[in-house]
C-alpha cells in the first residue's frame, strides 16, 4: 500500500474514479459462468440497464473510450441485430428482473439515424419488460447531432435525461480536444434540447484543456449556467496513452485543481448542491428519481460492446481496447456473435470478499452523502473502519470527517477524489492494472 503522505505530496488529480475495480482489472474468465446460474442469487428487483453505442463522428483527444470513428452502416446494422441477439438472450436469463434506471452512452448514441434509434430504445424496452417511460431514462448527446427530429423521439420514449458533452463553450479550446466544435453550434443544440423540454439537462465541461485560463474557464460555466441545467458534471482533462493527446508536451502549468475550485464556488454560489466531486444539481431539478437505485448494492446489466456488467462477486465485459484498429475487431467480432454466445460471461474480474468490502466504501465516499455506517454492518457483519485501516489514515489527515453515523470525504478529501480512490485499490486490482498493456 502507497503511503498516503506520498499521496498527498503527488498531484491530487491521478485519475477519474467512478468504479471498481477499473476496467483495466479485467481479464479472461478461467472459465465461462452461464448468466442465469451468475444472476439466480442476486437481487434483481432494482437493476441498472446500460447500452453501449461505441460510434462516433470522429474521435476527441482526450476520449479513451471504447468507440469508433468513421464507421459504415453496414457495420453499425449488423451491430445493432447483435445487440438485440444480446438482448433476448439476457431477458431469458434475467426472468423476474426488474430495473429502476437506463443509460445510453457511447460513443454517441444520437448518431444513429431516428429507424436505429428506436431500434436501440425497443431492444432496451424489451429487456426491461415495459416501455422506458416506466424508469428514468438518461442518453448522452453530441452538439452535432442534437437534431431536432431525434430528440422529439427520445421524449416520445420517455427520455427523461440528456446529458450533452460540451466541454468548452471556447472555439480554439474545442480545436485543442481535437472536436471542432463552434459556439453557435453549442448553443443552438442547447436550444433545441430546451425546446424538447426534457425534464433533466446535463452539461459536461472540461477544465485542464490546452491554452485554457481563468477567464475562458470561468466564461465557460457562464455560458452553462445561462442554460440553466438541472445538472452539471465539471471533469478534468486527463490524457490517457493511445488517445490524440498522447505524446503532446504540455504547453501550460497544470492548474486544474485550482479550476475545479473556481467551478465549484460557482456552481455553489447559484444554489447548485454538490453530490461528488464531479456532480452539481441545481435547486430547481425535478425531485430525485424514483424507484430507487443505489450503485453499492445494486446490480447493472450492459448491453453491447464496452458496456460493464455488475453483480455482487462477478464483473463482465466484452474486451476493453482504446486504438481505432483493435475497437473495430471487437466489434466485428460482437457483430458476429451467434445468440447463444451471449448467454454466458468470459471475461471480467471476481471480487473476494475484502473488494467486495472496497468497492461499497469507495463508491460510498464518492457522494458527498458518505457511508451509512449501519447499511454497511447490515451488509457485511462488521464495522467499515475496523476492515479498512486505512479509513482511519484518512481521518488523521483530516481527508474524512466520521461520526457514529456516517463517514464523509471532507472538501479537502473530496477535491482529491481522483487520488484517494486510487489508493483505496487493492493490491490485487494494482497489479492487473499496471500489468495491463493498452491498445
């Protein structure tokens, strides 16, 4: 275990922590596990459902994500027919299942033409057992395709939430992520969100960004609270191997800690309420969704490639890959899957029992709402703080705040989220992500 002193003397920023393990952890399974023996045990009566739409118009500098630029029709149909193979293979196995929430992410989902989106949305309706209007649905959305007549069908399905990334409302700063991507067209694809009238607006920004400053950062969250978003999502530029940004000098000092402050005292000071270090909810959004859905202790199923799924002792995926040549392989190769391929997991990473322990502690500390030290007793039978020492480092740093009830990153502690997760791997996940080689 790194010392957290080296922790704290290194860059707060390390890298974003949203999950565990992360998906650089997963590996071959030694032997496939049919999903109906993985899911007979679990509690499926508030699932997660995740889609993955991995094509893109091009791809930004900064994404890692698993997605292709540039790809044929031919290859985004006969992607979509696997992932309704996909589908009825999972709705099989998860007989009874019942889901409080769905995501479409990608990639960009709003690419597809308006006959694919609804292929994508009754493949998701299907597994689901109801129409989407049932559950909070969220689909993310480029500026560029914001198109007024694909939009009109996401709320027809009952598209609650889009999530749109704009990153920067500064054109030379779009140019630097490598996504042209003029103002004007910002906010006209804003606009016609608002006409829509989508209950929920998300707003990506990035701060970090190449030849970024204080007041083109802050002319950004401007410009997005002009819009008045239910949420915001404030990300740091993080440059990850095999992305465009790669291999680029860094032409600024890095500053971003200092961004994320300013962004954070501006979103505080227009009554938006912080829930992690990344997200903002504005006073005036819709009351919480329902039913409800807690990622610690509830499961995920994902769909396509790319996409994660989640039980308690088992997460799965298709392979992870980041270079242009071996993201189209997988997806050849998924596009070809015989449906009952998809009945089974090969590949992904068992936790034991103490990353079972990390994971509910981690994901807990991310919100800002902290750890239920009783819902963890009722869990595992024993007490956070006793399990993990290393809470108690964090306390002694003053990194978390922890009462009889709850234990709480502190502001100090959250604004160094991406640090602290890190070093809440355990040893096992550290090795397989530094042994894993990217491409």
């Amino acid at each position: 275990m790194t010392g957290l002193a080296k922790v704290l003397d290194g860059p707060p920023l390390v890298a974003y922590t949203y999950s565990y393990p992360h998906k650089t952890a997963h590996r071959p399974l030694d032997r496939p596990v049919l999903l109906r023996d993985l899911w007979a045990a679990e509690d499926r009566r508030s699932l997660f459902l995740y889609l993955h739409v991995p094509f893109c118009e091009h791809r930004c500098g900064y994404c890692n994500l698993f997605s292709l630029s540039g790809a044929k029709n031919v290859l985004v149909s006969r992607y979509l027919d696997a992932i309704a193979r996909q589908a009825d293979r999972v709705c099989a196995a998860m007989d009874g299942a019942r889901f409080a929430r769905l995501a479409i992410g990608g990639g960009t989902p709003t690419l597809l033409d308006l006959a694919e989106l609804e292929r994508l949305l009754m493949a998701a309706a299907k597994i689901m057992g109801a129409s989407t209007i049932a559950v909070p649905a969220s689909v993310e959305v480029s500026p560029s395709t914001a198109a007024s007549d694909k939009l009109a069908r996401l709320r027809r399905f009952g598209v609650s939430r889009l999530s749109i990334g704009v990153q920067t409302f500064n054109s030379q700063e779009a140019i630097e992520l490598g996504r042209p991507q003029p103002r004007k067209l910002v906010e006209e694809a804003l606009q016609a969100i608002r006409d829509i009238d989508f209950p929920v607006l998300n707003v990506d920004l990035m701060y970090g960004i190449p030849g970024q400053t204080t007041e083109s950062w802050q002319e950004s969250l401007r410009a997005t609270l002009a819009w008045r978003p239910e949420e915001v999502f404030l990300y740091p530029l993080y440059v990850r191997p095999l992305t465009g940004l790669a291999g680029q000098p860094s032409r600024q000092e890095d500053w971003r800690a200092e961004a994320y402050l300013l962004g954070r005292e501006a979103l505080l000071d227009r009554g938006y309420v912080q829930r992690s270090m990344r997200m903002f909810r504005a006073p005036h959004a819709p009351p919480q969704e329902s039913p409800p859905y807690r990622c610690q202790e509830d499961g995920t199923i994902g769909l396509g490639c790319g996409a994660r799924s989640y039980t308690r002792a088992l997460h799965y995926s298709t392979p992870f890959a980041v270079a242009q040549r071996q993201v189209r392989e997988t997806i050849e190769w998924y596009a070809a899957r015989t449906a009952d391929s998809f009945d089974w997991a090969d590949h992904g990473f068992r936790l034991n029992d103490e990353d079972q322990r990390r994971r509910y502690v981690l994901l807990s500390l991310l919100e800002c709402q902290g750890l239920a030290r009783a819902a963890y007793v009722a869990r595992f039978g024993s007490d956070s703080m006793a399990d993990l020492p290393e809470l108690q480092t964090l306390a002694q740093h003053g990194l978390i705040e922890a009462d009889s009830d709850r234990l709480r990153l502190t502001p100090r502690g959250l604004a160094r989220s991406d640090a602290i997760g890190p070093w809440l791997y355990s040893a096992k996940v550290r090795q397989l992500m530094e042994a894993y080689v990217p491409c």
